[in-house]
C-alpha cells in the first residue's frame, strides 16, 4: 500500500493558489484513475484507490499548510505504513513553472508543509517537486505562493498534471524513471515524422510523355528543294 500526500490549504479561497498544486495533482490522479469519492478522515480528506496493481490511498491534509503532517502522521500509523510508502507532492520554488523532479528524503528547503511532515514522520519519504517558479525576491515568496495561477500558465499546468496522472501507476509501482518519462511525453510530445516521398520502383520506370510533332508549313517545293540541300 502506498500513501499519496498532496499539500495545500483548505477552503476554496485558496483553490486556485500556486502553492495547492499538490492538491491538483491529487485530484486529477482521483479523476483519472477512478478513483472513490473523498471522505473526512485523518484531519483531512481521502480516497482510495489502485494504481497499476498497488493500492493506494490519496491524502488532502485539511489542516493549514504548517500542519499538514499532523494528518500524514494519523494516517501512516492507522495504515502501519514505514515513511518509505509514503509519497509528497508539493510546490517548488526552486524549479521553473513546469518542471519536476523526485526525491527521496532530504531536508525541507524551509516549505512549510514539509517542515511539518519532518516533524511528524522524519524526512525518508519520497517527494514529487512540482515547479512553480520564483518571484525573484524572498521578500516576495510568501504573497506569490499564495496567488492562482496566472491565465498563461494554464496550458503548461494541464500538461503537467495530466503527466502526473498517466504516470502515477508507474509511481506507485517504485518505477520513479518510469513516471518521469510520462509526465516528459505530456510536456513534450514526440514530434510527427515528415512522410517519406515513396520511392519509384526502378522494376516500373515512369512513361515518358512524348510531345507532338510541331507542324509542317512549308510549300511542296520548298519541301523538295530542301531535300536536296
């Protein structure tokens, strides 16, 4: 069994945030895959589900963003689940809107979701790094994080969270590379190969056209007098 954590804050005024790109994620792996309808439970919202033979459960901590490991620590010891079955998908600052990466433990980068998980589970859980970009200036993280996407985005966003969803059994099934190069195909789609001009067959050469005669406006003597110059 694998826990499937996304980090967000509650109430629609935050929906649309940059920073609830981990609740979208969830919602579209739900959507996708069939997944059963969210329930209150673990101060939060779950649904269950099967990803490529594995079964999984989606978590949506319904505490404040600094608190969402007191719902990932209720639901691991209910489960008896090891933090290695557990799997973060969150905002990231420090990769460009689109981008995403995976990793396994590691420090918290001063997210406060993560600071909380660490917390309440330790840092050997696996996390899915979805990039939102930088505003350029600390100063401004906290009010930019907490703004929706912007209409541009809109196009890049869906790529990328229907890549997650086409790869997400893949995740489950502790093929990270697998994933990865399914959220790639969302985001860059191999290009069509131009048809190749179909090649004559030497067996069947092309008839040669043959140009009619041009006319012949000479007098009968000019003809025979030409014939013997």
């Amino acid at each position: 069994m694998q826990l499937f954590v996304g980090l967000g804050n509650p109430g629609a005024k935050y929906e649309k945030n940059r920073h609830n790109i981990g609740f979208m994620a969830l919602d579209r792996i739900a959507e996708d895959h069939g997944f059963g309808p969210w329930r209150a439970k673990f101060q939060g919202h779950v649904s269950e589900g099967v990803l490529g033979g594995t079964k999984v459960i989606l978590l949506k901590p319904g505490t404040f963003m600094n608190l969402s490991g007191q719902a990932v620590g209720e639901a691991i010891r209910f489960y008896k689940l090891t933090p290695g079955d557990v799997t973060v998908f969150h905002d990231e600052l420090d990769l460009a809107p689109g981008k995403l990466r995976v990793k396994q433990g590691g420090g918290h980068a001063g997210h406060n979701g993560l600071r909380s998980i660490h917390q309440h589970i330790g840092e050997a859980y696996q996390r899915v790094r979805l990039g939102i970009g930088h505003p350029g200036h600390k100063d401004r993280v906290a009010q930019f994080v907490l703004q929706d996407f912007a209409k541009a985005d809109a196009d890049w966003l869906d790529d990328l969270l229907r890549g997650i969803s086409d790869g997400a059994p893949w995740l489950a099934g502790g093929k990270p590379d697998r994933f990865l190069n399914a959220v790639a195909q969302r985001l860059s789609p191999p290009r069509p190969s131009k048809p190749k001009p179909a090649a004559q067959s030497q067996a069947n050469p092309p008839e040669k056209v043959e140009e009619p005669p041009a006319s012949d406006d000479r007098s009968a003597m000019q003809k025979l007098m030409d014939k013997f110059r």
